[in-house]
C-alpha cells in the first residue's frame, strides 16, 4: 500500500499501476490532493492510466531556416524558389507546409495531424470527496472559521484516533459559554471551547479558566482534556487544587492574527 499525501498531478499512482502491469502485482495506492484540481487533473489522469485514452494534435518538423539579410532579400526569387522545393518534395508527406518570417529569418514548417491511442494499463480506483474545500485565506482572516461540528471531529479524531459521533457533541452551558463535551476516548472526556466568531475567540471568554477547570472536573469523575484558544490558569494551580484537567491549544490560532 502506497500512501501519496500530497499526490500533485497523480504520478505516484501512475508508477503504481505501471509496477502492477510489469509484474502483475497487486500494489494499492492512497491518493491525498486538497488543490481544486483533485477531480479535474489529479483523478483524471488515474483514470486515463487505467482506461487508456486518444491523443490528437499537430506534430511538426522544421524543413528550412534561412536567416534573413539585406542581400538575400535583394534576392527575394532564391528564397521563393528554396520554399518551392520544400513544398514540392516533402509536401507528400504533410498534412500542411507552413511558411512564416520569426526571429531574423525564414522558416518552412511541415504539419502532420497526428491521432494516437494509448492503451490503459488496467485497474481501479475510488474517487472520494472527504470534505468541503478549506478556504485558507478565510481561515486566516476569520472569515471563513470552520464549525463547532467540523473543529470536534478533528480534535476527536486527533486524540482518539477514531471519528466522531456527532450525537456526542453536547452543549455545556453550566459550565461556560462556547463549551462543548465531545464524547471520551483513550481514559479522557473530551471538551471543547470554541465558537466560529474571531472576536469571540480573541476574548477572554475562549479561555479554560479556574473556574471552568471546577466545572469540568465535577462534571464527571476521571481525566479531562480541554481543547480551548487560551487558558488563564497555570498547570501548577490545577495540580494545587487536585483537578484532573488537563489542557490543549486549539489547532487554529486564528485569534492571534492582526491585520494592518
């Protein structure tokens, strides 16, 4: 199994089904692309590879280069005559004899149209859509700030490993404003801080304080995990205090961004 995570134009697949043509290997391959042209460069070229595909275009061969001077212009009838005998004897073999003056001198071209199939070299493959395209720039500037749902998957997934039940996202408003319980994995209840609003998340409102650490603490018995923007209160107190909560900073750090 090949994994690509940033697969481009979709090359490592193409060696891949190339390999398994050679030897009849059973090779598998993961392609990972978050550019627009996924579908449209990356998938179609895996699928061309496999399928086979007709190329059509112009192959060209260039007959005569005769750099132009002040003297030969004068002998404009040797120069007509030289593109004559292009035209007479290698004619037969083109589709079109092009003529044209570029750069400094004469050049006779000879076109063929040229229409070829390559075959495919077999296989399959799936095409997934695993998300909506992220907007970077939004991201950035805090237009675009992805959800509640979307940040709990991710953060779940990152502590757990496994994905998300998004039944398990509960709103806890007994223990502050943007907090969120996100299930439990790996002996912890996970926690959440967080609202899709950069102002919000620039406030001291998006902090893990001491007073939420309570809350959480006496929520339920065991370890806790806190994905949140800031905290104000030290790891030391925590351990002080005997509150078994433990925090993480979230992924974005949207709210740090200035603009000019």
């Amino acid at each position: 199994m090949v994994l690509d995570s940033f697969s481009g134009s979709g090359t490592t697949a193409h060696a891949v089904l190339a390999a398994n043509a050679r030897d009849g290997g059973s090779r598998r391959f993961i392609l990972v692309e978050g550019q627009d042209y996924a579908d449209r460069l990356t998938a179609e070229r895996v699928r061309r590879v496999i399928s086979g595909y007709a190329f059509a275009g112009t192959q060209r061969e260039e007959l005569l280069r005769e750099p132009l001077t002040w003297t030969k212009l004068k002998n404009a009838a040797a120069l007509h005559e030289k593109v004559q005998r292009c035209e007479t004897l290698d004619g037969p073999r083109f589709d079109r004899i092009k003529t044209e003056v570029k750069d400094g001198a004469l050049i006779v071209t000879g076109e063929r149209d040229v229409t070829e199939t390559t075959p495919g070299l077999g296989g399959t493959f799936t095409y997934c859509t695993l998300g909506a395209p992220i907007d970077m720039e939004g991201l950035l500037t805090g237009s675009d700030l992805p959800s509640v749902d979307a940040v709990a998957a991710l953060l779940h997934l990152t502590a757990t490993s496994k994905p998300l039940d998004l039944a398990d996202i509960k709103p806890a408003p007994d223990v502050g404003e943007g907090v969120v319980r996100i299930g439990a994995g790996g002996g912890r209840h996970l926690w959440l801080i967080y609202q899709p609003d950069l102002d919000w998340l620039k406030s001291g409102a998006a902090a893990l304080t001491l007073t939420r650490a309570r809350a959480i603490a006496a929520d339920a018995p065991g370890d806790h995990l806190v994905f949140a923007p800031a905290k104000f209160v030290s790891r030391e107190l925590l351990a002080s205090e005997k509150l078994a909560v433990e925090y993480a900073p979230l992924p974005f750090a949207l709210y740090r961004v200035e603009t000019a």
